[in-house]
C-alpha cells in the first residue's frame, strides 16, 4: 500500500486522480476485509495530508469512500463505525475543505450509533453537523429533520434540558415542511417536551391529538394514549384538567387500559385512597417521580401548630407533597373534598390529605388564587368553606314563595355541564322572584319586562293568541 502511494506522487494531477479511485475500489472489492479498517486509514492520510494532492482529488476520494459505506461494501458494522470514526478523526483539522463529506458521514455514524441504542452519542454526532455555513447550507426543511431527530434521541436518554434547545430550534423552522412524518414527529416532540417539563395538560392534550392519527403505527398509538392518560392524571386539579379528562373519559379506547378505573374516579371527583394509587405509581417514569421541593415560606406556614396540636400524635407531621404525584393526587382529593363538604377545618384537612394543618391550608390558599378552587378561609376560625354547594343551593327553586322544589338531577359526571345547568336554574328562578314582586318594588322592572317580550316577539319565539271573555 505505501510503495503504490509512493509511486503516485510522481503522477501528473490527472492521473494520480485515476490511481486514487482504482486503488480504492481495489482495497474495497477484496474478499478477505480484516485489514481493510488500516489499509482505508493509511489511503484516507496520505489523500488529505499529503501536499502533492490536490484538494479536487481528495474530495473525490472521501466522497468515493462515502458512497462505497452507505452502500454497504464495508459488510462488517463494527468495522464500518471504526473506518468512520477514523475517517472523521484524519478530516477534522481540515473540515472547513471537506464540510459536505464530514456530514455524509456523521449521518451514517448517527445511524450505526442509533442502531446501537447509543441515543446520547448519536446525538453529539449529529450535533456536530454544519447546517448554517460552509459550501452549501441546508435548507430548512433539512434542517428541521435534523434538529428533530436530534431532540428525539437526546429524550430517549431523558436528556430534556438538552433536548429542549433543540426542540426550540426545530420551532422556528416548523412551518418550513409540508412533510406529514417529519411534522408527526415534531408534534411527538413536542408533547414529550411538554411531559419532561411538568406542563402535563398541554402533555395530555398534544398525547391525546396524536392517539388519533391514522398513519402512527397502532401500538404506537395506544402507547401515546397511555401517555394522555397519565399526563392528565398528573395534572394540576381545576377547571382545565377537568375538560381534559372528560375528552379522555369519552374516549372510548381508555377503558381498555390500566389507568383507567383511576382516570374515571377523579374525573367523577371522587377522593383517591394512597391503595389505588400504588399500583399506578409503577408505571410513572422518573421524571414524573421527581422530588419537589418546598418553599421556605410554606415551610414556614406549615410548622405553625398550636399548642395542644403540637404534640397530638394524630396529626400528620408532613409539610407538603414529595413528589409530582403527590401533589396531584393532593390537590384532587382537596377538590374532591370540596363536592362533598360545604366547610372543613384546616385540622381536618390535614387528616384527609395527610398534611399538618397548616400545610393543607397553604395547599386550599394557592389553588383559590389560581382560581382552581371555589372557596374561602377564614383563618381566625381555621376554616375552609366551598363555594360550590352553596351556588347549587342558591339555584334550587326557592324564591318567589314557591318553597322547596325537588329536583331529579342527572349526574352526568361533568362539572361543566353541571355549571351550565345551573346557570340556567339561577336564570330561572331570579325570573319567578321577579314575576311574584310588584314592579314598584323592582326599579324600570317593567321597561325590562317589555323589552324582553319584544325580543322574544321579534324572535318568534313566542306568540300571543286572541284572549276570550
């Protein structure tokens, strides 16, 4: 091999082109390739380092060697990775000269390493890609594959912070491709991202649009729904996550899945025993088994005790959730308490949630300022009082001196729905008490009053018949 090299140097540029490529193609088509791997390594050094060599004919020589490998003339993939790497390793001083062959090839290491499972590896490998400078620049479209492939492999390693780089890279080039798979596995990404950082409604949202997509495999499929179904479980209790829930529990492929006795009973709020959630726990990833911490400030508002609590060994000595299931398991059975009671005591809080009473009170305090929760605390009594109870009762039927009507009410499950009928009940019934006042008691009652009628009118939806004597 070095005695033919040599004897290329006294080649005209031409010619010593012709000797680079039939040496090549000699080296590549025997049938023994045990040392093929050195053999490659000493043609590959000589082409790029070696002066007398034109830059035209060791471009020719990497791009002959880079199509020889995607073509698999190179049969065994352990020696394939190896002759990449070195190649890499011999190009790298002078990759600005060789930008479009040092991509082809990381592309083809990528894929070996993610054969592999090296999904961290292959990753760097393809981070190391030039997509913005050089001889020719990518266009987005490619660019855009590039970034999500690599925001899929570094979260197959649970890398999300690295991954979400990336992932916010791909964004600004989302709009770049009408192609339906490299959009897919955007939206897959996005959702996983989603999952990694904790904002499981959006999660749950993302998991459940994809579970619908007929060109995903379909175990893929039931994966993503699996994984709707847990992000929506995991989710801060409230007004959204319980529009989440109803569109997972009208879905009629959850009942087919192991979450799904759980996912039913918060959806129907009601209070989840720690028995029902062990088994569910199992099958939570890391991430959504991470520790959280407490701020000095609820810490601080949960060891205040009186006295004769202080040392009453029925109250609960934790300080608020561990982990990202504990809060969400918490903060469901706080709002699942709230259909049942229409007060509690910060004691009693604490004994259903297992928390100190001043834990369960912070608890109750941060979900009504976000407006997760309908209430009052009155912190002089240590009392929580619920709204909800109270607006039901105000809607019952009661005014204009009709008393007690009984109502049949139809439990759909849907607090929503729930919400709605009772707006329409409240309507209802300020109308009765308007219509059993006299109108000088109610002020411009009767401007009011006809101007309703005349809408309706005009609406047609009433009408007047004749009146007989």
């Amino acid at each position: 091999m070095e005695s033919r090299l040599a004897q290329f140097a006294a080649l005209n540029q031409k010619d010593k082109a012709t000797a680079y490529q039939s040496l090549l193609a000699e080296v590549l088509a025997q049938e023994d390739q045990s040392n093929l791997h050195a053999e490659i390594h000493t043609l590959v050094d000589n082409a790029v380092n070696q002066e007398s060599v034109g830059l035209v004919i060791s471009r020719g020589i990497l791009s002959e060697l880079v199509k020889a490998l995607s073509e698999g003339k190179v049969r065994n993939t352990e020696q394939r990775k190896r002759i990449v790497e070195d190649t890499l390793s011999i190009v790298q001083p002078r990759i600005v000269s060789y930008e479009e062959q040092v991509n082809s090839l990381r592309f083809q290491l990528a894929d070996i390493l993610e054969e592999e499972e090296q999904w961290s590896d292959a990753a760097r490998v393809l981070t190391g890609i030039s997509l913005d400078s050089g001889q020719r620049s990518l266009p987005d479209a490619e660019k855009l594959r590039v970034y999500v492939r690599i925001v899929r492999l570094l979260l197959e390693d649970e890398d999300s912070v690295e991954a979400e780089r990336y992932y916010n890279r791909a964004a600004l080039l989302a709009h770049s491709t009408t192609e339906r798979e490299t959009l897919l596995q955007f939206k897959l990404c996005q959702a996983r991202i989603s999952d990694y950082s904790r904002k499981f409604l959006e999660a749950a949202s993302r998991y459940h649009e994809l579970s619908w997509v007929a060109e995903i495999d379909e175990e893929e499929r039931k994966h993503m729904l699996s994984a709707a179904m847990t992000c929506a479980i995991l989710a801060p209790a409230g007004p959204n996550r319980s529009r989440v829930l109803a569109a997972l529990c009208r879905d009629e492929r959850t009942a087919e899945l192991p979450s799904f006795n759980i996912l039913l009973k918060m959806f129907h709020d009601r209070i989840l025993r720690p028995n029902e959630i062990k088994e569910f726990e199992g099958t939570l990833k890391p991430h959504q088994l991470a520790k959280i911490s407490i701020s000095s400030n609820d810490r601080l508002a949960s060891a205040v005790a009186d006295d004769d609590q202080a040392n009453d060994a029925t109250i609960s000595t934790r300080k608020g959730p561990a982990t990202v299931l504990d809060r969400a398991v918490m903060e469901h059975n706080l709002l699942a308490s709230s259909k049942i009671y229409n007060n509690i005591t910060f004691r009693g809080l604490g004994a259903l949630l297992d928390l100190t009473p001043g834990a369960a009170e912070t608890m109750a305090r941060r979900m009504i300022e976000q407006r997760r929760l309908k209430g009052s605390i009155d912190q002089v009594e240590k009392l929580i009082s619920f709204d909800v109870l109270g607006e039901e009762d105000d809607a019952q039927g009661k005014a204009g001196g009709l008393g007690d009507v009984e109502q049949v009410e139809e439990d759909t499950g849907a607090p929503f729905t729930k919400r709605w009928d009772m707006q329409i009940r409240l309507t209802a019934a300020n109308v009765s008490r308007f219509a059993t006042r006299p109108y000088t008691s109610i002020p411009n009652c009767e401007f009011q009053v006809e101007t309703i009628v005349q809408h309706l009118t005009e609406k047609g939806l009433v009408s007047f018949g004749a009146v007989q004597a």
